[in-house]
C-alpha cells in the first residue's frame, strides 16, 4: 500500500465525520463522505471534498453496507477508511474487508475486533493475561450453562447479589441484576430468551454484582512497533438505559496512584490482543476502589475529546499517523494529566421521556469562547431524523481544575440555544448544577437517584439567565394580551405568535 495516506473515505456521518474530516484538513489529506438519501444536505458531506451516495435512509442499506462502501473507496482513490464509532467500526469482517482490497482500515487488525468481541472470550483472555475481571463464572464449556439449574448452583457459590450477562452481548442487552434466589430462573431464561433475540445467541454467563459501581474508562494508543500507552480516564459514571450523558476526565473519584494502576492493566489488555491505534478499556470502580475490566471498545470513542484536552493532542491525527506506519511520537513518561475537561451530549430529544425529537432545527447558536469546544453534526436548517443517532452536538470544555471546567460547562450552556425540537439541555443545565455531581460524588445511580429533581416538568426558573427569562415572559405577556397591535410604519406588525426560538429561550 502507498504510504504516506493521501485521501481517507470516512465511512461515517453526523459530528464524528466532520470531526476526522477536520482534522485531516489540517493534515492536508483529502476526504470523502458517504451518505444516505436521508443525509443529501447533511453537514459531513458539505464539509468533505468529494461525496457520494450510498444508498437509502436505513443503515443497514447504506451505511452499514460493507460492499458500497468500499466501491466508495475504489472509486474515489481513498486510500484508507475511518470508520468513526458505531456503524461499520466494530465489524471484524469491514476490517477484514479493507485488508483484503487493499485499503488502509483506520482501527486495529481484525484480530483484535474478534478477540474483544465476544464477551466470554475476552474475559477468559484477559484473566490469563492477568488482567482483573469481576469474578464469575463462564460456564463448564465457557460458553454458558447446560441448565438453569446449573447456573443458579454456581450464582450460590459466587454469592448473591450476582449479574446475568449474554456472552455476544456487551452494553447492557440482556443483562440482569438478581439479588434473590427464587428469582433467578426466571431471570435466568429472561436473559436467554433477550440474548438470543439480541445476538442469535442464547450464551448467558455470570458475574459477582459490583453494586453502584462508577464506569471508568482508560484510552489507550498503540502503533505497529508494539509501543503501547495509556492516555488516562475517563468518568462515564453519569449514564441512562446504558446511554451516556455527561462524561469526564480524569475522574474525580481516580487517585494518581490508581491512575498508574489502571492505566497499567489497559495496557496489558491491549498488549494481549495485539492492538494497533485507539481504544479503550471499560472498568468497573467498586466504592472499595477495587476495579474490574468489563470490555475493551475497539474504536475511537464518542468522548474522546475530553481526553484530548487534558493530554493536549489529537487522537485522530495519532489514529492516523499510526496507519502511516510511524511510532508513536511520545512515551508514557511524556504524558500528563493538564486540568479537566467535561463533555455534555446534546441531544435532540423529549426532555423529561427521554425520546428522540425529530425535525428540522429553525434556530441554532451554538456556544463558544475560551476553552469550549463544540463538535457538532448540524446547521441551523438541517434535519434531525428519524434514522440515526439524535445527537446534535457534544459540548465540552476544559478548565485548569475541575470547578472551573464546570463553571464554564454551566456558561457554555447558558448559551446554547436550539430552535425547533426538544433537547435536553436543561436537563444538563440542572445536572451541573448539582451538589453531588459538583462534588464529583456520584456512581452510575446518579439519574436515578435525582430523577425527581433532574427529571421534574420545565418551569421559568429554569434559565440560567432568569431575569432574562422573567423579561422574555413579560414581554411576551404584553405583546399576547394586547387587544391590538400598532403597525410599525413599513407596515408590518410584530409577530404575537411564539416562536420556537422565544419558546425555547424559556426552557
Ligand atoms: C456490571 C454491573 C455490576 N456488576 N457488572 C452495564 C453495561 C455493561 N457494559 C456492563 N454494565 C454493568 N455491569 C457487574 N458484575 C453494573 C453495570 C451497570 C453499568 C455499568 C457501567 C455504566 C452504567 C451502568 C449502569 C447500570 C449497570
């Protein structure tokens, strides 16, 4: 393959394309965007140089198909493929794919994605590498268990309270909490029967419950000499239903010295695999400061930025750099954590349901000043739809400690404005300002352990910027319950409709 890489196909859309498109601009390597016929005005192709399309709105007809987008590939003269997350980007056999037509795969070899993506397989790798996992039990063929009856014997040996999990799984899909032993057969076959709907897959393996763990996460690097690091945490302890919401780094709940640790054992866990580029190991942080590998994500990570902020480099010019076949530019020793960064989801969605919220986004100001960063997927003008992922935008910002990267979080926040849809901004505006997040005291309980105060209906206090609300309300009182209203002298009136704009100032 001709080296060094002239022209990357991004086999991705929304925020995360225009991200690696970004930052190969800077690079001065050309790229190409692939899109569905839902995305025809969609920000990732006016931001590449050349774009094509791939097929209908569904996924499975144009982004995630494999033999579309490497005619893409051939067709435009790209020499290799960023595959973003999600989509293509854990698919073993895309790797493979790209391997095999000669195309540069920006992410690890295929062995790496197979050998981290069965659950069961990995646990097993990685406890002979010496890698801690939660203890449990795989299964007398590893593979699970010939009864229910035999895995409830075994649950008993570990102890209760235990965790039910698929072994194709990860994410949370088919797992289950069971903290009684009446209940575990019937939790047992409910864990099979989500499994095998899930995955094809009805392998169901059990693990010793850490109860309200904080979900830690180490990014490491490696490049093709066998040089592996550690690029520290992240905190992504503030999820829901398993979708994250806020993420930080580093944690606040990670000492210097636990931080060595961690980083220590991701790396053995990459080094196992044979790992090449980005990824990032998943732990479990129990409140004894014990911690557990869970799974290893075999991509560029959605919150990656935070970590770019506090080790001031580029993870996607590294990621490519590495597929030049060039060591990696620092040692371990280089690196230092330089104050914290926190990231915010934005998303277009029900604020209180949680639900996505569709539809054409009329007005937008996006946030900016020191230190904010905004990597967004849209315009003012463009469509969230219904196909893909609602994300608008991931809001992060970076302080010399952590109080200042959230005060600023807070301001950022106070200015972003969307028109047209629902999101969930207040939702973040009132989780930063809780006391028990400001504190950095909260575990993967923290939504549902404030969802009275998270979750409550919008009210006019609402606004950071409250006088301006109360204004905003006056005014708008005035302008409803006037009987008439005068006509300015080019003869137009003032609108007495709400505008989406004025509606969404008052959230
Ligand atoms: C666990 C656990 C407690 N004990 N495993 C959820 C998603 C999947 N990646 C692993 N998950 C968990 N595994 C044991 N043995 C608690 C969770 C968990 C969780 C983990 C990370 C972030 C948020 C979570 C929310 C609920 C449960």
């Amino acid at each position: 393959m001709p080296l060094p890489i002239k022209k990357i196909l991004i086999a991705n859309r929304g925020e995360i394309a225009v991200r690696v498109m970004r930052a190969c601009r800077e690079l001065g390597i050309k790229t190409v965007a692939v899109y569905s016929d839902a995305d025809r005005a969609a920000l990732h192709v006016r931001t590449a140089d050349e774009a094509y399309p791939i097929g209908p709105p569904p996924a499975r007809e144009s982004y995630l198909d494999i033999a579309k987008v490497l005619d893409v590939a051939k067709r435009s003269g790209a020499d290799a493929i960023h595959p973003g997350y999600g989509f293509l980007s854990e698919k073993s056999e895309f790797a493979r794919a790209c391997e095999e037509a000669g195309v540069i795969f920006i992410g690890p070899p295929s062995s790496a994605i197979d050998a981290m993506g069965d659950k069961t397989r990995a646990r097993a790798k990685m406890m002979s590498a010496g890698v801690p996992v939660v203890p449990g039990d795989n299964g007398p063929t590893g593979r699970g268990f010939p009864s229910a009856e035999a895995a409830l014997e075994s649950a008993l040996k570990i102890g209760l309270p235990v965790m039910l999990k698929a072994s194709a799984g990860g994410g949370g899909k088919g797992m289950r909490l069971v903290d009684d032993e009446k209940k575990f057969v019937a939790a047992y076959q409910g864990a099979q029967r989500e499994a095998k709907s899930a995955f094809g897959d009805d392998a169901v393996y059990l693990e010793k419950a850490v109860l309200r763990p904080r979900h830690v996460e180490i990014q490491v690097f490696a490049d093709q000499q066998g040089n592996t690091v550690y690029l520290f945490e992240r905190d992504c302890s503030i999820q829901r239903r398993h979708q994250k919401v806020i993420e930080e780094a580093p944690s606040p709940a990670v000492t210097p010295e636990l931080r060595r640790r961690m980083g220590e054992v991701a790396v053995k866990a990459a080094s196992a695999v044979g790992y090449v580029g980005a990824g990032t190991c998943e732990f479990l942080l129990a409140e004894d400061g014990s911690f557990y590998f869970l799974e290893m994500n075999t991509r560029l990570q959605v919150e990656h930025p935070v970590t770019e902020m506090i080790v001031q480099r580029d993870l996607v010019h590294l990621q490519i750099s590495v597929a030049n076949g060039h060591p990696l530019p620092f040692k371990q020793d280089d690196l230092k954590v330089h104050g914290a960064a926190v990231e915010c989801r934005i998303y277009a969605e029900d604020p209180l349901k949680f639900l996505p919220s569709p539809g054409k986004i009329t007005q937008l100001r996006q946030p900016s000043g020191p230190f904010v960063r905004d990597d967004s997927g849209v315009y003012e003008g463009s469509e969230i739809s219904v196909y893909y992922d609602p994300m608008i935008s991931k809001l992060i910002t970076w302080g010399p400690t952590r109080a200042e990267a959230i005060d600023r979080m807070a301001r950022a926040l106070s200015e972003y404005r969307v028109g047209g849809i629902k999101t969930n901004l207040a939702f973040h505006r009132r989780v930063l300002k809780n006391e028990d997040f400001r504190r950095g005291r909260y575990d993967t309980s923290f939504i549902e352990g404030h969802k009275a105060e998270l979750l409550r209906p919008l009210e006019l206090d609402e606004n950071d910027d409250s006088l301006d609300a109360a204004l905003t309300a006056a005014v708008l009182h005035a302008v409803e319950s006037a009987p008439k209203v005068a006509a300015a002298s080019d003869g137009t009136a003032p609108s007495t409709e709400r505008s989406a704009w004025q509606t969404n100032r008052l959230l």
